[in-house]
C-alpha cells in the first residue's frame, strides 16, 4: 500500500530565498534543494518562472506557513519514508532467511 505524502505549501519568502541562493550565489539547483530538503524539480520550476519574470506563487497560500508547521511537514514526509524502507527491509529479511534454508 503506498502512503501518501502531504502536498508542502512553501512561502513566497522561501521561495524567493532559494531562487536567490541558484541565480545570485551559483549554487547548483540541486544542491539547495538538498540543503533545504525539497524536491530538485520544484526548485527547477522556481528558477524558470523567476527567469521568465512571472511571480513564484500561482495564487496566493491559503495560510502562511511558520517553522513549526514547517518542521511538522518535513517530519512527517521523513516518517513516510522511513515506514517505507523499514517494509522494504522486513521483506528483504524474510527472503534471504526463507533461502537460506
């Protein structure tokens, strides 16, 4: 059963503050996105649009988000993963002790 992970909802701030970090300070695209724990493409997505000169947010957060809704979302995502490697090595477990009967 696959989980689903929440959709983040970042701020026009954070988003401006990553495109700045690619285009000012030449980092690579997914060396932010790494550092900042979010997807290379979406970072991409910024980048294009703030090149193009349109505006980062499509239309506007329903609520801005704080650090501690951040943080919630970037732990929750982590949680999800995690369950899911834990399944992947309980069945890799299993297999190789059912052959090494």
């Amino acid at each position: 059963m696959k989980t689903r992970i929440p959709k983040r909802v970042y701020t026009v701030e954070f988003r401006e503050a990553a495109v700045r970090q690619v285009m000012e300070a030449g980092r690579s695209a997914s060396e932010v996105a790494c550092s900042l724990d979010i997807s290379p493409k979406t970072l991409g997505n910024w980048v294009r649009r703030a090149r193009r000169g349109k505006p980062l947010a499509r239309r506007a957060a329903a609520a801005p988000v704080n650090d501690a809704q951040a943080e919630l979302s970037r732990l929750r995502a982590e949680n999800a993963r995690l369950k899911l490697d834990n399944e992947i090595l309980k069945k890799a477990a299993a297999y190789f002790a059912r052959e090494s009967r």
